[in-house]
C-alpha cells in the first residue's frame, strides 16, 4: 500500500477510518474537496497530537516554529524588546510573518494587536490552546486559492478536536539546568454527549501556565556579559568616551561644556568611582573607550526569557438536527501577561516629530539638552550636555493580552453536496504598560530648575520622577466578523474516478486601531520609537475548486479565487497542479499557484514606525576615519511612513516532486520549491539608502554634527526617513525531503525514524534602486525581525521507540551556520581595529539533543518526562543580532536557556 503527502505513511490523519464498503473522505489542508487519501497534490506536512506531545513542547509556538521550512523573520516570544514584544509568530520559507496565513480549523482569526516592526501583520501562536490541538497541517506550496491568497509563503493550519467525550486533568512542571525559569501548567477536559446515540456533543478544555524570567547574567561565557572579545567577539558594553570626545551614557554622568559660542569641550566624568576594568579604553560598543567613559553591561538588564501568565478556556458544543446536518458553536478565550524589563534609558535621542515634521535632535545642535550652569550636579560653572544612565531604574513593559474567538456554524450534506457555513468574530486586544522612559520636554523643564538631579547613587525625588518619566499606556486592537460557505460534491464518472467540485464564498470586515504611545509621535520619548496604524477594510471572496482523475494513474487539480478589497480593490488568483501516480509506490506531483497580499493599514493607511535597526557601516565617515566606530555596525533610527500610492505584492510560487516506497515501511518525499514575489512592501531600508542615495529619491539620511577629530566631515548618520515602498523582486528556493521508516521489533516493540530537510538555495532580493542582494546562507536580510539570519539548512531527526506502555523518542535538532555579512559576498558585519573579521565572520552551526519519555502507568494515568538540549549545548556567539546580546532567539534560543527538564503527568478519569 502507498501513501505519501508531505509526510510518510505513519502520518496518516487519524480520523481518516474506514467506514462501510470504504474509506471515510476527510478534508485535507490545501483542498476544499473531501477525499478518501492523506496525500494531496499539495504539499503538507502534518503534525499529529502524538507528534506533538513527542516533541516535549509545552506550547504551539514552539511546535511550530521549531519546523524546518520556518526561517528568517520569524518572532521568538523571548524578544521582548519589539512593538511585538513576547508575541510568537511564524515565518515559512523567510518570507516573514505577513506573509504565512495561520488559521484555526481552516478560518481566519484575529492578527496580534501590534504589528511586528509596526508594519507586519500576524496571529500570535501563543494565543492558541495546546490542549485543544488535535494537529497541526503546514502547506508548503505557497498561496493557497482556497484560504486565502496573502498566503504567499503557505498556511499553518490548526486543527482543534471536534468532539471529546471523557474527562482528563493534566499538570507540568519544568525547570533548566540553572535551576530557574520554572514553567508549571496544568490543563483539564470534559466532555459529553455522543452524536451517534445522544445527538450532541460538549467539551471544554481549560489551560493555564507560568512561566518564570530567565536573566542572561545567569548565563556563563558570552550569553553572561557583553564583553565577547575573550570568545573572538566583541565588547558591546555601554558607556564608552571615544578619542573623538564623543561620549554614551554611564553610571556616574558625564557632562559637556559649551562655549560662548556653542562649540562642546571635553567630556567630563561626574564625581564617583570606577571599576578600572570599566575604564578599559579599547572597550564599548564603539571599541573605542580612550576617552575614559565608565563602561557598564547591559546583559544585567536582559532576559532570555520573559515572565508570563497564560490563561486558555475552548469550548465547542456540537447539535445534530437530522441524520446528515450538525450546528456547532465554538468559544475560545485567551489571556495572557507578559512583564519585561531592558537597560535604564538614556537622556538624550533623536527621533522625528511627525506632528511639526522635523527632525528633533537632543543629542547635539539646537534642539539638544542641557544643564545649565546653575545646576546643582553642573560643577563646570557653564551650560553642558549631560548624559547619564539610572542604574535602579530600567525600562520594564508589561503586556495583558485577551483574545476572543466566538463561531457558530451549521455543516452537513444536502442534495449530494457536503456543505459548511459559519459566523465568526475573533478580536485580539493588548494593552501595554511601560515605565522607565524619560519625556524630553518635562525633562528639559526640571533640568532647568534642578529638581531632577544626576549621578551616581542618585534617588530622585517620586514627585518629579512622575512628571520627567510618567507611566505610559497604549493599546492594541484587531477584530475580524466573517461569514463564509463552501461546498463540494462529487460529479461525472471520469477513467481515473469521479471528478470532485468545491465552491466556496466569505466576506469579512477588518478592523485595526494600534494607538502609539503617547508623546511619541512628536518624538519626546527619549529612546522609544513611534508606531501607529488605524483602519478598517471589506473584503469579499469567491473561490471554486475542481479535482479531476482523467486517468487511474493522473489526477489533475484546478482552483481559482477572487478577492475584493474595499481599500484597494480586485485580484483573481489561480492554482493548478497535478499528480501522476505510475505504480502504487511512487508517485510525482507539482503546482504552480499566483497569489498576492493586499497592504495592511500600517502600509497605506495613516500611520508611521519610527524604530531603530542596524547598518553595516558609515560610507563616508569610513574610508577618511578609518576609526571601528565609522566601519562597523551602528544603530541608527529608521522612520517609515504609510503611502497611500502603495500597490500589492504579488507572488508566483512552483513545487515539483515525488513521493516513493522504496522499500516497504520506508517512505521518502522530496520536492523543489520556488516562490517570486513582486513589489514586496518594504519600510525604510537604511542600509540600501545609505549605500545608494540616488536610488531612492525620497528618502531622507539625517545626521548629527561633526566631531571635533574630523569637523570638515559630515557627522555619523542618526537616523534615515522614508515611505513604505514596493521594491523588486524577491526569490527564494530550495528543497524539501521527508524520508520516513518503521520497523517491528516483535516482542520487543517498534522503532520509527525520521528526518525532515529544508534547504534554502537562493534567498535573493531585488530593490528599488536594482541592486540585487543574495541572503541565503548569510545574516540578511537585517530588516526582517529581529535580525535572524537565513541559515541555508535546517534539519529534524527523530528516532522513536514503543513498546506497550512505553515510549522513548529522541530529537536532534540542525541549523546550519550563517555568514556573519548582509548579503553573500558583503563586507564583514563585525571586525575589529585592524579591519579583520571577527568569529571568522561566520556565526558556527547548532545541534541540539530533545529527549521525551512516556509511561502508560495504567488504564488512566500516564507520566511523561522530556529533556530538551540534552547535552547542553550553548547558542553560538552572535554579536550582530538585534534580537537579545550575544545571541540569537531566533535560531540558538534553546542554547541560551541550556538543558531543560520537563516532567508531566495525565490522569483520566
């Protein structure tokens, strides 16, 4: 017997029984048309309950995002830091988060409340209950006709139970090797009713976990402080003065005096003391601490993982009115707090005031901040900038999040069509606290007056600390009502079977209303980027779908699908593929499918990001300074803002495969993939800006004053402004293999293996300017979140043992090593005085060990115990991410926690 898919034949969809003369026809991710087979002509990986719980994950973030074809742009819950901060999302084939569709039982529900960078739309896969799961369907081959097509990279699609009858209580328990970032759950189910006999069904599932911080000072070596020099890195430690008398923020303060004439003299320590190895004059961020600055560390204020309570109540009530039609009724609530703290803020930043539309400066020139002569920390006798970092107070934001999810529905069969019709309204809503911030403009006020004081060991005043750092209160909210139908049936006989037809149809309203933080938007928050977006949008779409066996051996599928946006307006997407099947254990299939992704409100509406990203270098500072400050990557502001004129992105996406028994119990699929989109929506790209003015005309690259070493060049870059713009081209492929083997060990048991492969051939990017940029293999692309990487290579394999009431399986876990350059053949992200490449400018491969352990102890109880990164494997040395220090969340996140013990216990009652 052959059966293929995108996994083996192990992986057959568990409610795919025989009934009667035949085999129960189910619908399958990808196709809207009910059939008797796991494998489609698409390609789809799926995930079963039973894979889930042996992969010893507590959540579906990790599930998923733990899959081979996920890549860069991908948001890692740890990187708190973010307009995102904490939300989990996916990114297949790198394509980023706004361009893989997540659904729940094949619908839509509501995008996190806040937009990753601002602009990015997607589903927050926190928000979904693990308990409820009952698998998980990822359709590679790019946009779907059927569910959607912005789905240009694919489809993640959640299936939760349908019925449950019984009752079961759960409980976890998990610890690292360090002894901290405990996560305890526990989770319960009951339900009752049998359609067959009682003619309804209700079950509820409730799931309830916390999850203890993990500081990064915990750690040792690199992942333990900033300074990685000893590891061949280098030192990001904060606080330095360069030869140039340009100076970061300290513990003790510094001051600088003007003249008469406005010109800044020598930095100049406040009074205090030191630690000698904070004076080290080749360290800081800028390697460069000649000047004398107090270093400090700003790994004391990071954590691997946050603080979180999670809280998941499912319920799904299910009515039969006759013998072929059922009601249904879902309800899903998620709540969920985040608290998240990163380094004290500085005095000073630079941003731009959207209100006035200027550039707002505070650092230097006739906007910036200073002290005046009479102060009472100003020791200098005239008026000096000053600049100081409160060791007691870091930035800390705090996230409750809810989302609601309410459907009610009917499905069953009526004149030969099997049909489903529902209503739904899903809303997902963040609110955020922050503290910590200073605003500039009260700020300003009290310096003036000397009520807020400056220096080491200083305790201001609760009174003018609530006026100069107030509380800062935002919100986040996306709602989604849809209603949709869709049927199929079966009509003409055809030689290789009967032809099968789908129809479908939805309409949905949209609304988004991300609010900034207040004082943002005329930049006074110092440090804190601006990020808003408002609006609302109907979209209605017809799709129909038809699969056609003209032979035994071919079958044929056919899709076509037209959206209507009420904001931008009508595109039809086709689908076709194929599947020729010459002998019962081989088999070849391919399609080739259109989509395109509409503009989110952050991209054409009325909105803006003003946030902070990296560049390789400064073009013209570096060639005549020659100084590592100006050659190696600096932080600068990137300011984007909605137009309006923005046209969709549209994609082409092919894949090509087969799928073979070789031997019996042995199944491999490989298939080649290949997506181009055109006129990818992009934000402000300070590095191509930076590096091609003349290509882009209307952006703006704004820069401070020149520094004392060097006044006849202009000073270092501060900050780069332009509108959201629709670049080239983007290309990516590579292959995917998914080889699958059982044997039967008789009395002692069954072994299954298997190993899943992605392989990134080409990542490449055309922009708008025509420069073309090869990302894969390399740490580009640097806009995309959190700064990732595009490793070429990820690889699972996993080897399990059953035997009665035991199971024992074991995970290894393969990402392969990046290029530590923007693009292939790029200049080096990270050398040091001597212009040599640092960690030989490549960030190394990672290999993990996961281990899970189960035991029937009886009829009802059963215990479970897993131990993820067995053999502590520590996450390679990554100095250019942006996402945490010294490492990468979103490849090595498992090498920063280190081993981890899980142990878990179910009892039914």
């Amino acid at each position: 017997m052959f059966i293929g898919g995108g996994m083996a034949l192990s992986m057959q969809m568990a409610n795919a029984q025989t009934a009667g003369d035949g085999m129960q026809k189910v619908e399958i991710t990808g196709s809207s048309i009910k059939r008797a087979e796991a494998e489609t002509i698409s390609v789809v990986q799926t995930l079963s309950r039973k894979d889930i719980e042996q992969t010893g994950k507590t959540s579906i973030a990790e599930v998923v995002r733990s899959i081979s074809a996920d890549n860069n742009g991908s948001i890692s819950g740890s990187f708190t830091n973010g307009f995102a901060g904490s939300a989990s999302g996916v990114s297949l084939r790198g394509l980023s988060v706004s361009s893989t569709l997540v659904l729940i039982n094949g619908r839509r529900t509501a995008p996190y409340g806040f937009g990753d960078d601002g602009q990015r739309s997607f589903v927050d896969l926190n928000s979904i209950p693990l308990d409820a799961v009952d698998r998980i369907d990822i359709l590679k081959d790019g946009a779907s006709a059927i569910y959607g097509s912005d789905a240009i990279a694919g489809v993640v699609n959640v299936i939760l139970r349908q019925n449950y009858v019984g009752k079961t209580i759960s409980a976890s328990t998990g610890i690292s090797g360090e002894r901290d970032g405990n996560v305890n759950s526990i989770s319960g189910a009951v339900g009752f009713g049998d359609l067959a006999a009682d003619k309804y069904n209700v079950f509820m599932t409730v799931d309830a976990k916390q999850q203890k911080r993990i500081d990064q000072n915990s750690r040792d070596k690199w992942l333990g402080q900033a300074d990685a020099r000893p590891w061949g890195g280098r030192d990001q430690r904060a606080g330095h003065t360069t030869a140039g008398n340009a100076g970061g923020s300290s513990f003790l303060g510094t001051l600088r005096p003007l003249s008469a004439t406005g010109v800044p003299g020598k930095v100049t320590n406040l009074p205090g003391s030191c630690d000698p190895i904070n004076l080290d004059p080749t360290g800081g961020t800028a390697h460069d601490n000649t000047g004398g600055g107090c270093l400090w560390d700003p790994v004391d204020y990071a954590t691997i993982q946050p603080e979180t309570k999670n809280l998941n109540v499912f319920a799904r009530g299910t009515l039969a009115l006759g013998e072929t039609t059922q009601a249904y009724a879902e309800v899903g609530v998620f709540k969920s707090e985040a608290k998240t703290y990163t380094t004290p803020s500085g005095l000073t930043g630079a941003g731009f005031d959207l209100v006035n539309a200027r550039v707002n400066n505070t650092n230097s020139g006739p906007d910036q901040l200073l002290m005046p002569a009479n102060h009472p920390d100003n020791f200098l006798g005239v008026a000096a900038r000053p600049r100081w970092v409160d060791a007691s107070r870091p930035r800390a934001s705090d996230m409750e999040s809810t989302v609601t999810r309410v459907l009610a529905g009917v499905k069953g069969n009526f004149a030969d069509w099997d049909y489903d019709t529902g209503v739904l309204y899903a809303e997902s809503k963040t609110d955020k606290t922050q503290n910590g911030y200073y605003r500039t403009s009260a700020l300003r006020t009290a310096l003036n007056n000397g009520t807020f004081r400056i220096g080491k060991g200083v305790i201001n005043n609760a009174d003018v600390l609530a006026l100069v750092s107030p509380t800062l209160f935002n919100s986040g909210i996306t709602k989604s009502t849809s209603f949709d139908f869709k049927a199929s049936r079966e009509l003409m006989e055809l030689p290789g079977g009967k032809m099968g037809i789908a129809v479908g149809a939805e309409y949905r309203k949209e609304k988004t209303d991300s609010q900034a933080t207040p004082f943002t938007d005329t930049n006074d928050i110092a440090g804190l980027g601006y990020s808003a977006s408002k609006g609302s949008r109907n979209v209605t779409a017809l799709y129909t779908e038809l699969a056609v066996p003209v032979l035994k051996t071919v079958e044929l599928q056919f899709a076509l699908r037209t959206d209507d946006y009420s904001d931008y307006g009508r595109s039809t997407t086709p689908k076709v593929g194929f599947k020729f099947t010459p002998s019962s254990t081989l088999a070849f299939r391919g399609t080739y499918a259109e989509g395109f992704r509409a503009p989110s409100a952050a991209e054409n509406g009325d909105s803006a990001v003003a946030a902070f990203t990296n560049i390789a270098n400064d073009p013209i500072r570096c060639p005549v300074t020659k100084l590592t400050l100006d050659c190696s990557t600096q932080s600068v502001g990137a300011i984007t803002i909605g137009n309006k004129n923005i046209k969709p992105e549209e994609s082409k996406s092919y894949s090509l495969g087969m799928v073979i028994e070789p031997v019996k119990n042995v199944n491999l699929s490989l298939d080649l993939w290949q997506i181009v989109r055109t006129g990818e929506i992009n934000g402000s790209d300070p590095g191509a800006v930076v590096d091609n003015p003349a290509g882009y005309p209307d952006a703006q690259i704004v820069r401070g004053e020149a520094t004392t070493n060097f006044p006849n060049l202009p000073g270092q870059i501060l900050m780069v402004k332009a509108p959201y713009l629709n670049a080239g081209e983007t290309k990516t492929s590579g292959v995917d293999l998914d080889l699958r083997g059982r044997l039967n060990l008789g009395a002692n048991g069954k072994l299954s293996s298997g190993v899943t492969v992605t392989y990134m051939k080409e990542f490449t990017r055309t922009n708008a300017d025509g420069t073309v940029l090869e990302f894969a293999g390399t740490h580009g692309d640097v806009n995309l979140s959190g700064n990732g990487g595009t490793p070429k290579t990820k690889v699972r394999f996993t080897l399990g043992w059953e035997n009665g009431p035991f199971q024992l399986t074991s995970n290894v876990n393969y990402v392969s090593s990046i290029s530590n350059t923007n693009q292939v053949g790029g200049e080096c992200l990270d050398v040091d005085e001597n212009d040599v490449a640092l960690l030989n400018c490549r960030i190394a491969s990672f290999t993990t060990l996961d281990t899970f352990g189960k035991w029937a102890f009886s009829k009802n109880f059963e215990i479970t115990a897993s131990v993820s990164n067995l053999l502590n494997k520590k996450a390679p040395l990554d100095v250019q991410t942006y996402g945490r220090i010294n490492y990468n969340p979103s490849l090595h996140q498992t090498g920063a926690v280190g081993r981890y013990f899980t142990l878990a216990g179910r009892y039914t009652f």
